[in-house]
C-alpha cells in the first residue's frame, strides 16, 4: 500500500485541487487515517468516526460511499483515492461526475440501472436508520411518484440517462454533492506549509 | 406533494460528508 503524500503535482493535475490544495487535503487525511490506528490509511471505523465523530451506528450509505471511494476494493482508503473522490465533491468539479458518482451511490447493486426495489430498500432503510416512521402506503406513493418523473423509458428502472435528465430537473438530488468546505481546504488546514514539498 | 424518494434517502441517510470537515 503506498504511504505518504508521494506525489501532490500529479494529483493536482488529475483533480481540481491545486497542489496547496492536495497538501492541506493531506493534513485532513491524517487526522482522521490516525484517529484509530495510525497506519496512514483510513478504514471504514475513521470515515465513520470522522463522519459522524460518535461510533453510533449501522449506516447503509456510509458502507456505500466508503465503497464508492476504495476503489481498489482493498477496504481500506489510501490518501490517492481520499482525494480524487473528494475531488468529485468540489464546488469546481464538473456537474457529470456529480451525477455519474451520485448514480453509482443509488445503484447499490451496481447493475447500470436503479431499480424499484433497490429504491424501496434505501427508502425503508434510511427511514428506519433515522428513526422516522411511514407507513407502507405512504412509501409505496412516494416512490410511485418518483418513477412517474425519473423512468421515462417506463422500464420499471431508472438509467443512467433518466437519472440525468431527473437530477437536471431537481438539482436538490445533487446537494450533498458539493462540499463548501474544499474551497477553503488550504485555509482550515494551515500547517500544510510546514511540510509542503513544492514551492508554489 | 413533491416529494421525491431520493430526497427521502439523502436526507434521512445523512449522506453529508461535511462531517469529515469538522473538528471533533
């Protein structure tokens, strides 16, 4: 497994950080790839711990953005793949990746397409995570609607083209997509300069 | 009522990585 900030020129190059940015990304990784075992790798105890700060509990898209960002299926997160999944949710990353990576988060079963089901399993999951109650009626209308709008095919599943022209519709789908916080990276992490490898 | 399942699921799953950002 590769450890350390090896090379923050080319990660600048193939994300939307600058290289400042990459450096001060770094400063983020450590503190939470350390904050149960300090290996310089995060697993999915840290991103949870980090996401959440209290152990609390079973979260299905927790488990599946963690997957989203390991790709190298190792189950555990290197600072390269930290950052270039990170680099999706930047403010300045283009709108297509949001989509492309926001319709992998949906399509748990990684099959090309969000089915109904997989739709009804993360509704009843994430309410049932939350605390909140609906009946089944409620549910079944609510996703009745939602394939009404996204499944223009009338296919009973929403490709990656419907989920397109749906989340053009209803930009709120891609919210959580863009993090404010990466723009100011290099501020909340000052102390990058003191272990900054480049003079920028 | 405009609700769309997946506004349901991003906002009861908490899927918001601003967490990542904040200090303990």
């Amino acid at each position: 497994q590769p450890r350390g900030l090896e090379d923050p020129e080319l990660l600048a190059r193939e994300t939307v950080f600058s290289v400042s940015e990459i450096e001060a990304l770094y400063e983020l990784f450590k503190r939470i790839s350390s904050a149960v075992i300090d290996d310089g790798l995060i697993n999915k105890e840290e991103f949870q711990l980090a996401l959440f700060k209290i152990n609390k509990k079973e979260s299905l898209f927790v488990d599946r953005v963690f997957d989203l960002f390991d790709t190298k299926h190792s189950g555990i997160l290197g600072f390269e793949e930290f950052a270039r999944a990170l680099s999706v949710f930047h403010p300045n990353a283009l709108v297509d990746d949001k989509i492309e990576f926001s319709f992998q988060l949906y399509d748990l079963k990684q099959q090309g397409f969000i089915e109904r089901q997989e739709v009804k399993q993360m509704v009843v999951t994430t309410l049932a995570e939350s605390g909140m109650n609906l009946s089944d009626d409620v549910i079944e209308n609510i996703i009745n609607k939602t394939f009404e709008q996204a499944d223009t095919k009338h296919d009973g599943k929403i490709d990656k083209e419907e989920w397109k022209n749906l989340v053009l519709r209803h930009p709120s789908l891609l919210k959580n997509m863009t993090l404010q916080y990466l723009k100011d990276i290099t501020t909340t992490f000052p102390s990058f300069v003191f272990h900054s490898q480049v003079d920028d | 009522c405009n609700l769309n399942a997946f506004d349901i699921i991003s906002y009861s799953s908490g899927f918001d990585l601003s967490g990542l950002f904040e200090e303990e």
